[in-house]
C-alpha cells in the first residue's frame, strides 16, 4: 500500500473524530490525533500480515446507501415501538437462512451489519451463499427476501 493510502485514511478518519466529537480544546485533539496514529498503526500492520489491504469504498453510491440505511433504521425503529405499545401488533420471533449473491467480503460485511443495525433484526450467522437471520416477526425476514438491500449492496459492489 502506498503512503499516499494512509494518508487519506488518517485524514478522513481525524476529520470523522472531528465531527462527531464537536471538541477543540488541545487536549481533545491531542487524544484524537493519537486516536488515529493508533488505528492508521493497526491497519497497516493488518495489511502487512494478511497481503490483502482492504481498499475503503469511498464513493457516491457509499453515501447513497448509508442514507438509504439511515431511513430504514428509522422506520424499523418505529416499528418496533409501535410492536411494543401496541399489544395488538404481534411480536412472533422467528429467524431464516437468507440466501446471499454477493461475493465480495467486505460487501457482505456491510450487508451482514446493515442488517442487524436494523432495529428488529439480527443476522447470527454468516455463511458463504446465506446468512441466517433472527427477526422479531416473518414480515422482517420477507423484507429482506424481497432484497432491497442486497440490489443496493450489489450496485455498491459495481462501481468499487
């Protein structure tokens, strides 16, 4: 990997501790600046052993899915609560292998966290063509049959 790689990972990664902190004071920054040495450290490290770096996915279609992501968190998380308050809203867990097309890992990664980042989902195992998911009714696991979210997870593994 080149210098140049690193580089812009340290530099997104300080801007990223940045915003999400909102703190200035020098010693906030400090900590942070070593935050990220730390990790730019392990990651390097990380590529060296395995002779496989993983390159970051940084492109429009990323952020078009994370904001996809973020509406459907949302609307899931009202759909939980509406399961709680309302008693005549069922809550029947159930849980399903789901078949898999995609075939890069770091992808599937995504996939496999995007759905238990879903409120009411959780995926428990990941195999090579499936995942077995755990929802808190069917219509959850049916959503995810319908594959929304693996079309949009396989344009995002199009244009890397």
């Amino acid at each position: 990997m080149t210098t140049m790689y690193y580089f812009i990972l340290a530099c997104i990664l300080a801007l990223f501790w940045i915003l999400l902190s909102g703190h200035t004071s020098i010693l906030l920054l400090t900590l942070g600046l070593v935050s990220v040495i730390l990790v730019i450290w392990m990651v390097s490290r990380m590529d060296r052993n395995d002779k496989a770096p993983v390159l970051m996915l940084f492109n429009i279609e990323l952020f078009f899915y994370f904001g996809w992501l973020i509406w459907q968190v949302i609307i899931s998380n009202i759909d939980v609560v509406r399961r709680i308050w309302d008693p005549s809203l069922s809550i029947n867990p159930a849980y399903r292998k789901i078949k898999v097309s995609i075939n890069d890992p770091l992808i599937k990664t995504i996939y496999a966290n995007s759905i238990t980042l879903t409120p009411g989902t959780v995926t428990i195992e990941v195999g090579e063509d499936y995942f077995i998911v755990h929802a808190l009714n069917a219509m959850g696991l049916d959503e995810l049959e319908e594959g929304e979210m693996e079309k949009r997870l396989k344009r995002l593994e199009k244009s890397q």
